[in-house]
C-alpha cells in the first residue's frame, strides 16, 4: 500500500440520514484547527458555532450515492446540497458529526 500526498487532498465519510438511507460526501481535508480562524474573537459562542459548521458545510466538495425521482445520480453542487437542508434529515448536524469523527474528535451538540 502507498501513502499519496495531494496537493488538495479530499476524504470521504459516510452520512446516514435514517435506516441505510444515505450517501457518501466527499470533504475537502481541512483540519479541524484551521477552521474559525477568520470570526471575530469577541464573537459569542453561539455565532462562532454557527460559522464554523457553515464553513463545515462549505467543505463538502462532492457526494456519491444522491439520485433523483428517477434513479438518475444527481451531480453534485453547492445549491444541490443546499436544497437538502429544506428536508427534515438534519442533515447540517450529520455533516459536522461526519467530518469531526473523520478527524477522530467528537462534534459538540447545538
């Protein structure tokens, strides 16, 4: 087996939504200490847990396994993605679990 480094490396994590209904998103591999470093510091902890999981979110680059009514894959954007924070999935939640055990770190409760 052989370790490759990347110039912009990605890793995947599964995200189940209920029941082995899910996909797999792909994130842009940023660690978890390089995140927030732009929010004000005197912003609350409220704020600062909102933009961190936005910047969280942003991360996600690809997905594999999300198909439309007909079974057809969806290609993945940011709007796409978007559109599933409409549904009750919880969706925003599993995305920061999934990425904070990827770097073997429990993600907090909002």
């Amino acid at each position: 087996m052989t370790l490759i480094i990347q110039e912009n490396p990605t890793f995947n994590a599964d995200i189940i939504i209920s029941d082995g209904i899910g996909f797999t998103a792909t994130f842009k591999a940023v660690p978890p200490w390089d995140l927030g470093k732009l929010i004000p510091e005197d912003a609350s902890a409220e704020v600062r847990a909102v933009l961190i999981n936005k910047e969280v979110v942003d991360l996600v680059v690809d997905w594999q396994g999300v198909v439309d009514e007909s079974g057809k894959p969806v290609v993945f954007s940011q709007e796409h993605l978007m559109s599933l924070f409409k549904l009750p999935y919880g969706l925003v939640e599993k995305l920061i679990v999934a990425y904070s055990k990827s770097y073997g770190i429990e993600a907090e409760k909002n």
